[in-house]
C-alpha cells in the first residue's frame, strides 16, 4: 500500500495493520461534510463509509455489538443497540478498522457466529465519539479492539492505538473528553496521545465510581508521534500514583473540588510489577 509522507513515518507494526485491514466510518450521512474522510491521504472506500440508517448493514451493525461484548463483556460494560444508535451513531460517528468476511478463517468467523451468507465487512476496532454541548470538545464514548481475542489467527498489536489515532483524525476532534478506569490498561493507549488532564478522579455518576473523566488535547504532530513506535515517557512528573491504591483517588477528588489541578503526563510505569501513573500538579 502506498503511504502519504506523513503515514510513512510511523512504526511498522501500525503499517502492517493498514495493510492488513480496512478503515471504515460509521455515522449519520448528515454529519459526513463534518469529517475528514482521508485521514493523513489514506483511503476510505465508499462502501466502508456506512450510514447508520441504511438497513442493508444490519449484519455489521450486529458484529459492532459483537465486537464491543467480547472485548469488553469481561469488564462489564457491554453496549445495547439502542446505545450504539442514539449515542454514538447519530450524533457522532464511529470510525474503526476491519477485514471482509470472505478473507477470514473459519474460527475467525465462528468467534463472531459469522453466518457463511455474510459477505461484508467485519470490524475488529471501533473508537466512538460524540460532540459535547460546548461545540468545542468531544467525548470519547468508546475504544476497543479484537485483539484479545482474535490475536491467535491476527498479531495486530498496536491495533487500538492506531484505532483511536485515526478515529481522532477522522472526527476532526481537537479536544476530546473521556471516562476510564483507573487501573485500565487503556491508559496506556491515552496516554501515548497526549497528557490526560484528570477533571474527576472519583466519579459516584459513572457506573463505576472508580473512573477518571479526563481531558486531552491532540495535535496532528502528537497523534504521529504517538505512532513512530516511541514510548511517550513521563519525565516532568511531582508525584506517582498506584493504580491499584483504594484511597488517593478520593482525596484527588476532594482537592479537585477545591482547586487543584492534575494531569498523567506520560505512559504508566511498571515498577516491581505494579503500575504507577505520573502525575503533574497544574500551575
Ligand atoms: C484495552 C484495549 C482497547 C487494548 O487494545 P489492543 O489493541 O490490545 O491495544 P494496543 O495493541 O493498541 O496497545 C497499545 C499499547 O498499549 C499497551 N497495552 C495494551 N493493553 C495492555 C495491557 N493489558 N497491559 C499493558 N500494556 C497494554 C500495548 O502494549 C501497546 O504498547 P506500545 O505502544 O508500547 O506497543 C482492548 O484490550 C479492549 O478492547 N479492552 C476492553 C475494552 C476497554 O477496556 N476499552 C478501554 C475503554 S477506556
């Protein structure tokens, strides 16, 4: 596949997944004009641009709801159709990255309970967002990938890095809310984007209380770097924080709500097998 300059750049673990996969955008055709359907010149084939309310995509929009219940149905957050459409499709888009079902082995498509009639295209990533009431920011609404579970017949490691990576050009998102788990391996995708500004450390709202809402800023000099196969090391960082610690969370909030200011300024680091996010305190 011939890269622009840009995507020749980046790590070859991210070039072998472009080669071996399709990007597909996912949204209301109303909301096309509003993204940028060649992200860094790459492709989008027309058929993989789906509108979520032409019917003859059902199946993919059933394989969508596969995806996101074997990748996240262990940590309990698995989405209803009904989610998919009102709070991602509709008001936003999801942008993702797949193979067509013809090219994949047959336990690939067992996984999926893919019927043999099924011709189409079957996503094995998918980062959704949706525009926040503000006009100036998004929300990350979700970001997941097959590799947990396909990687025996597909080694596309780097595959929901790349996802998120282009999910954000495509969207044309500059500025972009999320909600993660603080122990989520997740954080080490965010985190290689760009620094996540921690705007609740304890979040009683969210299903999980134990949840960051966070904020990033991306650029397209970040987003690259990101990809060029260098980890974005914390350096500049006043203090780590266990993952796995059950109190700081709460005390974060409580200086949150009086002022203070945090952001992870890099990836997670493993010290003697646990995880420490660096933090920075804001001026
Ligand atoms: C978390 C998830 C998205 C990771 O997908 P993936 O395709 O395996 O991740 P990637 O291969 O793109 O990983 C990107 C980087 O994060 C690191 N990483 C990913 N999962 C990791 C883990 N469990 N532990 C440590 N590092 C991990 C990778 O090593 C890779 O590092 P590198 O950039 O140095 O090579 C996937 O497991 C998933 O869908 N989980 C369930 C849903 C979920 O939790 N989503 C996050 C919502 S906030």
């Amino acid at each position: 596949m011939k890269l622009s300059l840009e995507l020749d750049k980046i790590n070859q673990k991210y070039k072998n997944i472009l080669n071996e996969c399709e990007l597909y955008v996912l949204s209301y055709p109303g909301n096309l004009p509003a993204f940028n359907l060649s992200p860094w010149g790459l492709e989008i084939k027309k058929e993989n641009i789906i509108s979520c309310i032409d019917s003859k995509h059902a199946t993919f929009f059933d394989l969508l709801q596969t995806l996101d219940s074997l990748s996240f149905g262990q940590v309990g957050m698995p989405m209803d159709k009904w989610v998919f459409f009102d709070c991602g499709e509709m008001v936003g888009g999801i942008v993702g990255l797949g193979k067509m079902a013809a090219d994949l082995p047959e336990e690939v498509l067992k996984i999926y309970k893919i019927d043999r009639n099924y011709k189409g295209l079957v996503p094995f990533s998918m980062y959704i967002a949706i525009p926040m009431a503000s006009g100036d920011s998004w929300f990350g609404h979700n970001l997941c990938s097959a590799n947990s579970f396909i990687g025996n017949y597909y080694p596309l490691s780097g595959l929901a890095l790349l996802t998120k990576a282009l999910g954000l050009k495509v969207l044309n998102i500059g500025k972009m809310f999320g909600a993660t788990q603080w122990e989520s391996s997740a954080i080490h995708i965010h985190s290689q984007l760009a620094d996540m500004e921690v705007h609740s450390s304890y979040t009683p709202a969210h299903s999980f209380e134990k949840t960051m809402a966070y904020r990033s800023v991306y650029t397209d000099l970040g987003l690259l770097s990101a990809l060029s196969g260098k980890e974005r090391v914390a350096v500049a960082y006043d203090f780590l924080v266990d993952a796995l610690d059950n109190d700081f969370y709460k005390k974060m909030q409580m200086e949150i709500e009086n002022g203070a200011q945090y952001k992870i300024v890099g990836r997670p680091i493993i010290k003697d097998g646990k995880k420490f996010l660096a933090i920075k305190r804001g001026e």
